[in-house]
C-alpha cells in the first residue's frame, strides 16, 4: 500500500495533525481573552474551524469506506491476522463523526442525556494517532519511530535510577544536616 493514495492520505493526516494543533492555539488563545490576559484582536475562527473538521472528518470518513470497499476483510485481517491500528482508525473515524453530529451540529437529544457521552470527544484530538499509519510512507521517520519506541524501556530504567539516586543524596543529606537541626 504504498501508491498515490495510500501518500495522499499520509498528506492528509500530517495536514490534520497541524489543524488540530493550531485548532488548540486557538482555544488557548481564547481562553486568555477569557482571563484577561490578552486583548481580543482577533476574528472570530470557531465557524471557519467548525467547517474545517467536517471537511477532514468526510474525507476520512471516504477514506475508510474506500479502503473497506476495496480490501473488504483484508483490511481489518492483512496476511489473516488482525491489523489493531485498522480497527483503531475505524473506531476513530466512526466516533468522530458521532461527535459531529452530536455535539458539534446541535441535534436535539430527544430526552436522552448525551452529557455521558462528552468524555469521549477527546477522540478528535486522539485522532492525530492516525499519523502513526503514515509513518509506513516515511521510511526515515519509520525508522525514527521505532527508535523512539525501542528506547522507552532504557528512559524507563533511568528514571527509576535517578530516582534512586536522589532518594540516597537526600538520605545523606538529612543525616548530615540532622546534628545541626538538633543544636
């Protein structure tokens, strides 16, 4: 999967990765007008960023459905065995656009409380995993991943080792300093 589709999408979901990190500029620019801290000199963005997810959130929507009308269960189970980051990417697409039409259009709830379901919009800005399935377009940043990833065991151990190393200094220094605290 490495044709001129499989690259667009790639675009496309780096393109997003960007939108939503400006879509939190945003909303952490508004949130200082809010408190004072800055001067509201800007436009008004929330119809243009509203318009913008929707056009993101039916192109990956076509996305998916193209992939499925083209590998069918081969795209869920490549080489018969499960592909997670498939399912993952279908669950994303699919909650994405029960949040758009739930939260972010307006609908009327007809008396249910769809209030247990906020939670779940953190999943549009999850959505920006999905450039991890980029990543088998980008051969050096693959590489580059899975470095990150190997080497997460080894800050792991560092962590604990320097953990434990200022557990011993601070040890040594409430026994030194303890004579003095007594006088």
């Amino acid at each position: 999967m490495n044709g001129p589709f499989e690259k667009m999408s790639s675009v496309v979901i780096l393109l997003n990765v960007l939108f939503v990190f400006l879509q939190l500029q945003y909303q952490g620019y508004l949130r200082g007008v809010g408190i004072g801290v800055r001067p509201d000199d800007m436009p008004d963005l929330n119809r243009m960023i509203a318009i913008i997810d929707i056009v993101f959130n039916i192109f990956f929507a076509i996305e998916l459905v193209v992939r499925l009308s083209v590998f069918r269960c081969q795209f869920f189970f490549p080489e018969g065995k499960p592909e997670i980051l498939h399912f993952f990417d279908a669950g994303l697409v699919i909650a994405s656009c029960a949040d758009l039409f739930f939260f972010s259009q307006g609908h009327s709830s007809r008396g249910m409380n769809l209030n247990v379901l906020r939670p779940f919009r953190f999943l549009r800005f999850v959505r920006t995993l999905r450039v991890l399935q980029s990543v088998k377009v980008f051969h050096k940043l693959k590489m580059l991943v899975n470095t990150v990833g190997a080497s997460f065991l080894a800050l792991f151990w560092s962590i604990v080792l320097l953990g434990i190393v200022m557990i011993m200094a601070a040890l040594f220094l409430c026994q030194s300093c303890s004579s003095a605290v007594d006088d």
